[in-house]
C-alpha cells in the first residue's frame, strides 16, 4: 500500500530523526568543567618557588643515584657524604618566605627526609653496613612516596597555599 502524502511522510521521518539527534546530544547546557585528574592537594607557589623546591626534589634522586651506586662497592665514605649532603644542613635552600606557604605535614615530611638523609650518613660512618643502609633508604622512600601521594605544586600568586 502507497502513502497517500508521500511528501508528508518523508518530512515526518526527517522531523523525527531531527528530535532523535537532540534528545541524543542531551539538553543544552553549558558544560561544567571537568574535576582535574590530578585530586592531591595543590600547593600554590610563584614559579620561582616551584623551581627550587622541584630542583631540591632532583636533588634528592641525584643523591639516591650516588647512594645505589656506591652501595654493591660498600663504598661507604662516599655513601656518608652524599647522604650528608641532603641532611639537615641542606634543609635551609629554601627560603622562609616560601617554606611559610608549605604546610605543616608537608615541613614534617620534609623534615623527617632531610632527617633520614643525617641518618643514613651517620650510620654509614659508625657501622659501615651496606644492607643497614639499604633498609634505611626503604623507609625513606615511604616518606618520599607519601609526600608525592598528598600533595602537587601549582603555579599561583596565593599568599598562603594548602592551609
Ligand atoms: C614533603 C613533601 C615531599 C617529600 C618528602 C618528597 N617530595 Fe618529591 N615532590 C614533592 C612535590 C609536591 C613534588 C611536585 C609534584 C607535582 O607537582 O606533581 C615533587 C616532585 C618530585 C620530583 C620531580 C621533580 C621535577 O623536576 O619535576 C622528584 C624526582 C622527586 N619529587 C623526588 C623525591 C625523592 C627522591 C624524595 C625522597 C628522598 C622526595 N621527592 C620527597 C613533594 C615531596
């Protein structure tokens, strides 16, 4: 059997295809802006803050680099003084206008890495016992890995960031 309007029926179809694709794109509002991926707490520091504590971060690799190298050696004077160089003597590189934006857990993290670092130099000295050592930078990195886990930096003029 034939359409009797074959013009109305196409223009039916091609309405309906038409409401099919809007209810398809959903309704028309704005968009909401998408959570960042990254959820871990953001500290908000000038550029130049950012630089310096990422560069005391590199800081801390480059040692552990010298450290896991210096270990199958025993070589433990050298061990001593690259962990040295990282302890509380080097605590200071950043400055106190910005180590007062840094929250509390992040300082007593930092701390208790810049701690570990005095540590592992003393006992790297006094008892010279490679897997001491070794065990001594497992629980350091705990510190290392929870600190990353809490917190990023952003770039930003905040006076006082993640407090
Ligand atoms: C008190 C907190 C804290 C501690 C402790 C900490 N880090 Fe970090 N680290 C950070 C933050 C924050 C960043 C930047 C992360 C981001 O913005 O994505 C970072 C970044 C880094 C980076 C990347 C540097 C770059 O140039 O991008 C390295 C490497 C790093 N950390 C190594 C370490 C090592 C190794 C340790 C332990 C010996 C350590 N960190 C301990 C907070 C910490």
């Amino acid at each position: 059997m034939k359409p009797r309007h074959p013009q109305f029926a196409a223009t039916l179809v091609g309405a309906l295809c038409l409401a099919g694709v809007a209810l398809a794109a959903g309704p028309t509002k704005s968009p909401q802006p998408k959570p960042a991926a990254d959820q871990r707490a953001p500290l908000v520091l000038l550029d130049a803050e950012r630089h310096l504590v990422l560069e005391e971060m590199r800081n801390f690799l480059a040692v552990l680099q010298t450290i896991t190298d210096a270990l199958p050696r025993e070589d433990m004077k050298e061990i001593a003084s690259a962990a040295r160089s990282m302890g509380s003597g080097a605590a200071n590189q950043i400055p106190p206008v910005t180590v007062a934006k840094l929250p509390n857990e992040f300082q007593v993290l930092a701390g208790g890495v810049h701690t570990s670092f005095d540590l592992i130099a003393l006992d790297a000295e006094t008892l010279g016992d490679p897997k001491h050592t070794i065990s001594q930078i497992g629980e350091m990195l705990q510190k290392c890995n929870a600190c990353h886990g809490i917190y990023q930096i952003k770039v930003g003029s905040n006076l006082r960031a993640g407090k």
